[in-house]
C-alpha cells in the first residue's frame, strides 16, 4: 500500500479550518481508503497513487465548494515497494 | 493556473538523487506543462489538478522504474480562484 | 501552544528508516515537550519556536550521529496566537 | 552548507500573502545568509541548523507583527554530510 498524508489550509476566511477539514474529511472517509485523521494532517492508505490523489483532489474541491478562494494543500508520499506497507506496520516499527 | 511544487528523495540507494530527479524532470517537462526545476522542488503550472497529479506521478513511476524501492514525495499545492495565478505573477507580487 | 509535525529521511543507508526514527524519538521525548508519533510525522507541542527548532535539530543529529550522511527533515508549523492551540483541541474541532 | 526551503500561509487576512512574505523575506535578507526566493518556496543556505531556524523564526515572527493571528510555515531540510552542497552545485548537478 501507498501511504500518504495531507494537510489542507483553507486561506482567506478567518483563522479557524475546522469546517472545511471536517467536510473534506467526510469527502475522504467516503471513499472507502483508510483515513487517520490527525492533528496537523490526516494519513491515507490506498494501492494507487491515482485513487489516492483522486480522494486528496475530491476533498480539495469540497473545500473550494464552501466559498474558500485559496487553498494551500500539503502531501507527503511515502510509496515502498520492498514489504507491504500500512499505518499498523510502520506504529510497530518505532513502538 | 494551478501552481504545484513537488521535491522527490529516492530512499536506500546512496546519498545522490540527481540522476534520478534528472529522469523525472525529463517526464514533467515531456507533459507540456511549464516547469520550473529548483534546488529544493520543481514548481509545475497547470490548469487542473487532474493534469498536475497525473504527472507527479508519472515522474514518482520514473524513478521506481530505475530500481528506487522507496520514494518520498512532497508536494505543495496553491490553488486560487481570486485571480489568474502563475509563477510570474508570484514573483512580481514579492519583489 | 505552537504545534509542529516533523518527518526525518535518512537517505542512503536502505529503504527502512525505523531504527533512526525510533533514537530521533527518544530524543523528542526526553526533551520534556509533549511529542505524539505517528506513522508519517511526529506531532510536537511547544511553548516557544525555540525550544521546538532545538529539540527537532537534537533529532536530526541524532540520526546523524548514527553514520547517516544526508538527512531530509520536513517540517509544519502550526503557528496560533487567537487561542490556547493543542493536539487534543484541534482533534476535538474535527471530531 | 545546509539548504533549507520554507513556506508561510498567513492565514485570516484574505487571499493574498504577498505583503506579508515581503516583510519576511526582508529580514532573511537581513540576516546575511543566502537567500534565494521562489514562487512556492524561498531557499536559505547555512552553514548551522541554529542560525537556519533563528531567521525562519525571525520571518515567522515578522508577519505575525503584522497582525496575522495564524502562520502556517512549511520547512524542508537538506542536510548533507558527504560533500559541500550548495543551491549552485545542485542546480549543475541536476541540468
């Protein structure tokens, strides 16, 4: 699997993003991908960088539909082809 | 225009990632779209987010295919409908 | 509280990074801030930039102590002066 | 030499960041380091972690004098061992 994660800042409309990161949230979880929600991002698993980058674009646009005219969006990609990769491998790996 | 940077670090084969950030440039520019190759990230125009992923991830495959079994990709995504965006433009406004 | 998430790469000695990981942390955390690892990036909470710039390059030499010779580090900084900011008020915003 | 680049989102006060980021790009000017500024991102050369984070501080706090309540400031560390890098070397080493 495909890890990543993404932190969307929603500009131009006041200090709080909570709104707009609970929408492209639910956008997110709608997708059916396993979603980690965060703190200062939200991780993603998929297989492919298509689906994954589809659902990061899907919860962009959401933002955009609640009337934000800037959004800076931040990925990370971690794409490992030599084991099989997750959230649940990784936390055992540095615990 | 959508402007996107993107920074590729090819894990586990030696210290260098010229070559292989070499390759993926030659992929982000074969896509048509204006790319701006720099020291920390390569900043890309484009007009759909469709059209700037589907490259990113053209340039990440590039590099798998040479043999990297781990690549991290980072990217950043300024998107703005308040104005016609573009690299030029964001150099005027801060100089 | 200011709120960060770091990500250290350790490039070129192999595909896992854990082991480094695992030493950056141990650092984090003994510098007394409250630290939260995740599976992309570990969460800091601090008082000051500077105490959070000092115990993050704590962690990069750490890792380059251990006989790595090039290190990535991405860092996001969460910056709030309108209101008392925290891991678990911002978990409860989305929640 | 260390090579930094970073990002700063003031967030709440409308779409445009370009005051905001002259300001800070002043003072990093004003600080005798390298600095290179992009589009997306500036580039700082260094020659300490210490001296990188003490400016990027001092830009972050610069526009937060400016009334912004919330910066987002996004920082990528290039921090290599095995030669003297440079933003010169590395644009040869890529073209």
């Amino acid at each position: 699997m495909i890890l990543v994660d993404v932190t969307y800042y929603p500009i131009g409309k006041g200090t709080s993003a909570a709104k707009y990161v609970k929408a492209a949230l639910t956008v997110l979880k709608a997708s059916g991908l396993k979603v980690y929600p965060g703190s200062m991002a939200t991780v993603i698993e998929g297989n492919t960088l298509d689906e994954i980058f589809n659902v990061i674009k899907q919860g962009e646009e959401t933002i955009i539909s609640m009337g934000i005219e800037r959004v800076e969006t931040i990925i990370k990609v971690d794409h490992r082809l030599d084991l099989e990769n997750s959230v649940e491998r990784k936390m055992k790996a540095i615990s």
